[in-house]
C-alpha cells in the first residue's frame, strides 16, 4: 500500500513530498483546495483536526505535521535511500533536531507571514499589510545572518551531512526566491547562497518543483 | 560530568528540567536574567546564538532548543527512567505529531498571553489587550480539538505519558497559576482531567519546588 498525501500543491506537504523521495518511498497525492476551504470539510477534518496540511495515510496509520511526518519516514526508512537525514549518531541526531526546531521557530514564522501576505493576500487583489512584511523581512534577515555564520563553519546546518534539518527550509524558501522575489535575502550571504545552490539542486527537490 | 541548563527560572528550560527528571539524569542550573539581558551578553550568544533559552552543555556537546534537547535525552537515555517516547515508531510518531501541533498551535498563542500578561509590566510596555484577546480565543480553539482527542485518549499521543504531553506543562502552568486563566482548562472536561494527571507527576511537583 502506497503512502497518501494530502494538498501537494502547498508549501508544507512539499517537505513531506521531498523527504519521501530521498527516502525513495513511493507515495501518491490528494489535492485539497485552500482557497475553496476544502480543509474545513467535515471529511478533511476528521483526518486534521486542526485543518492544516498536510496529513498522510499510510494503511491504517495516519499522521500530521509534516515536520513530525518526515521524522518518522527517516526513523522507519533509516537504511533506504538518503540514509543520515537524521545523522549517524545520536549527538548527530540532537544537532539535526537542533536545527528543526530552529527552523520551526526562527525562520518559519516570519517567512510565513510574508507568504501569506504577499503570495495569498497582494497576489488575489486583498490589502497586504506592508508593516508586517516590513517587519517579518527585518526578522528574517536577522535569522539569515545567523544561519550565514553556522553555514561558514559547516556545509550544512547539522554538520557536515544534508539532513532534515536542510530539508525543511526548501518549500519556503524556494517561494522566498521565486514568486516572492526576495532572492537577494539568499544571494547578499555568501555561505547562504552556497547553501541554497547545493540543497535546492538535489535531484529529489528537483524532482518535486517538476511534479508540482 | 553533570549537565548543565541555563535559565531555570523561565518557561521553556523547565520543559528540559521535568524531562532531565524523568529520566533521571543529574543536572544543574545556571541562571540567565532575561531583563537585564543577559541572554544578549557576547558570552551567551556563543552558546545560542539567536539569544533563546534554554541551552545545555554536557562535557563537550552544546545544544539549545528545548524540545531538541527532550528528544536527545529521551532517546539517548532510552533504557533509563520513564518512557516517552512510546515504544514503536509509529508510537514515536504520533509524540512527534503532538510535539509539532504543541509547538505550532498551542505555543504561538499561549506563549503571546505569556509575554503581554506576565513580561510586558516588567518591561515597562503597556498591555496589548486586543493582542490578549485575540491569542485567548486561538488557544480557545485549539483546547477545543484537545478535548475531542483526549475524550478518546489518555494522554496526546496515545495511553501512554509522552514528551508531546510533558512539552505542555510549563506555560499551562502559567496559565492556570500567575495569568489566572485556570478556567479554560477547567471548563473543558477531559483536558482538565488530563491537566491533573500531568501537573500531579512528581517530577513537575520538583520543578515546581525547585525553581
């Protein structure tokens, strides 16, 4: 049986996409329509109570959060496909989580309101609050600026190893330099630029920015 | 060597303590005072650079984050002290789901409350009431799915005590004690009954005791 997932048209459900196809796991999509609200049906609900995507279904096993997701797709597949997107010790593994929690705390929540901002909200004819873009852009750099010094200590977040960690950061930041046209958040930082140049050339992200 | 955790008397490194307790491995405490700053003195940001708390020091291995930190300990210490992470991987994966929904859904809103009631007066800031309001009702929100689940549920991620449960205790501690908004555990049956069972382990009553 083939994994589910929910809303492949999405940032989020990507870092799932992407993590699967590392792990060289197939899988098979569902679309779900934000803007029609599809997330709010009682059906949709029942899987995601919260509504979010994205949600997988696995036989009987259904899982959400597509940080938790990815977790348990690299523990379950450790030796398949890219096999240290936790690391290979558990001092390694700590670092990657490290910097997971990193990303959902310091560079997802002002990317996020600038997706929503200027990708939802400009993009369909709705007033963006250029305030908050202002100020989530200020956040974000400062955060870049941190990253900037991490990654000219070490090729990749954890270590010197493409983990999860990396993982996570390309559904946004691939809206960041594309649709947004914000690249030179990535381009002004040397070792940011390199960074992104490596993780977002990998076959398999690649490979998502085709299918979807 | 013991571990070391910096700024006991906050929130986020009495999630690392209550899991270091569990566990039952020795620590001690540094303290950091977030009002005069401290967390942005040079020597602290070498250790966390973006200027958050917690973060620990364990012979050579630095490492911040709080709930990166709880996952290392539980893993590492696997065989030691309670279980919490449960014991399959898809067990492991329903902690990490309920992880990510405390991080994402339930600490945006609480922690909002948490700085506006608690930290704003001490900053000399005055109170942003709507901010308050909006983030109360947010949390109202998410408390509601937590009682449908934990009418089915024990506890977050199955019948089983998890980190997903234990991520919860520090800023519900807030809520119920210095913002005094106990009734929005209390209004809600089974998060109540949940509340009792994990604010009663003993491991938390010592944090209390001690910080």
């Amino acid at each position: 049986m083939v994994v589910k997932v929910y809303g492949p048209a999405y940032a989020s459900p990507k870092r799932v996409i992407v993590c699967l196809i590392e792990k060289q796991i197939e899988f098979e999509t569902v679309p779900v329509d934000l803007v029609k609200g599809e997330n709010k049906n009682p059906e949709y609900l029942k899987l995601q109570p919260f509504g979010s995507l994205p949600v997988i279904q696995d036989g009987d096993f259904t899982l959400y959060e597509s940080r938790a997701i990815i977790r348990y797709y690299a523990e379950k597949y450790k030796s398949q496909g890219t096999t240290d997107l936790l690391g290979r010790t558990v001092e390694e593994r700590g670092l990657v989580e490290q910097w997971l929690e990193v990303e959902a705390h310091n560079f997802h929540p002002p990317i996020y309101q600038m997706t929503t901002q200027i990708l939802f909200f400009a993009k369909r004819g709705l007033p963006a609050d250029e305030n908050l873009i202002k100020e989530s852009e200020e956040k974000l750099g400062k955060v870049l600026d941190v990253y900037e010094e991490r990654l000219s200590k070490s090729k990749y977040l954890a270590g010197d190893f493409f983990s999860l960690a990396d993982l996570s950061h390309l559904p946004f930041t691939q809206y960041l330099v594309g649709p947004m046209e914000k690249e030179y958040m990535i381009r002004d930082r040397k070792h940011v630029s390199a960074w992104w140049d490596d993780i977002s050339n990998r076959l398999s992200w690649k490979k998502v920015l085709e299918l979807y």
